[in-house]
C-alpha cells in the first residue's frame, strides 16, 4: 500500500504487519496488533522472525526534519506511538510515545545489530510532539509537549554515509505486551533543513 500525505515530498510505504494504516482530515492513523514489536535484545542474538510491527515509510532525500504530534491509544506496558528510522534489517532506530511501562514517556531505541533502550522524560496525557532530523550521516531526535520549544533526546548514526542516506523515515505502531493499540499523528510536517542548533530549544 503507497500514500501520499500533503507536506511530505515522497510517498509512503506499508511494511511489516497490516497496520490498517488511513490518512484523513489531516490525520494519520495506524494500529499495532497483539504482540507487535521491532526490537532486538542485547541479551539476544536473533530477531524472532515474527517479531515485528506495522511500518509506514517513505524515502526523503538530504538533510530534513520530519514532525509529527504523536497521539497513542494506551492499554498495556510498551505500547507505542513511533517515528522511525530504517537503514537496514539491522540499523534502525524509535523515537516513541510509550507506556513504559505504566507512564507515558518518551523513549528511543537505537539498534546497530542489537537494540538499547533508553528513557528520556515522561509525559501528562497521551500526547507528545516528536522530530526526527537528518543531516549526511547523523540523526537527531527530539520531542516537545506544545510543539514549540523543544526538548534534545538523541543524537546517533546507524552506520557509514551510504546507508544514512538511503534510510526510510517515517511511522509505526507497536503492542509488544498488550492486545493492540491505535496511534494518529497530526500536524504532520517537513523541513528540508537541519534545526539551527539541537540543544537551544528550537
């Protein structure tokens, strides 16, 4: 399935489970299934085949930034609303809205063969702005509670150049605990640019 929401310069893709993905009225919505998860533990050594979770993603060229206000239907630890990063089966990282595991919060996960996990701060209500941003081979995440000034959570690569510039960007949805959730993002929007400074606020 391809879509193309207004403001974003390249369609999006369907990967992974159906995430019954729709885009109306300038809302996006998705939803993860039972058990629906992209991670690989560091205690680990194989992503479970089934692991996996409902991925809308699209292909945007130099540097950019890309924002959503993300809105997550919670019902049990983990569920998540994402903006994702895809540079390979292996290289791909969250920024995510998640119940985690019984209070909203932002968290990211950075995966470079196997995953990390971090908690950055926890959030009133269902609702947070995230961002991710790319400039050559470097990303930066950040999130913000009115969508004004924001907050810097992460800045990481996923490998060399090459791969960085090919990455797919976009949203997902996840319920690794639970038996589903739902997740919409409005105020979706596109900067062509990278943010003037990650840590004063804009």
């Amino acid at each position: 399935m391809d879509l193309d929401i207004p403001g974003l310069p390249f369609p999006l893709r369907a990967y992974g489970p159906d995430g019954h993905w729709s885009h109306e009225d300038g809302v996006l919505t998705g939803w993860a299934g039972p058990r629906q998860d992209r991670f690989v533990p560091p205690t680990g050594e194989a992503l479970d085949p089934v692991c996996d979770a409902p991925r809308l993603l699209g292909a945007p060229e130099g540097d950019f930034q890309l924002i959503a206000r993300v809105t997550v239907g919670f019902t049990a630890s983990f569920d998540a609303g994402v903006l994702y990063v895809h540079a390979g089966e292996r290289a791909w990282a969250k920024l995510c809205l998640e119940y985690s595991p019984d209070v909203p919060t932002v968290c990211t996960v950075v995966t470079r063969g196997h995953s990390d996990d971090a908690n950055s701060f926890t959030v009133d209500g269902n609702s947070v702005w995230l961002r991710v941003s790319r400039t050559g081979r470097a990303f930066a995440f950040h999130a913000s509670r009115d969508g004004e000034r924001w907050t810097f959570v992460r800045l990481f690569t996923l490998g060399d150049g090459k791969e960085s510039g090919a990455a797919l960007i976009g949203f997902m949805t996840q319920s690794p605990m639970g038996e589903g959730c739902a997740v919409t993002y409005d105020r979706i929007q596109y900067r062509s640019h990278w943010p003037r400074d990650l840590r004063d606020g804009s």
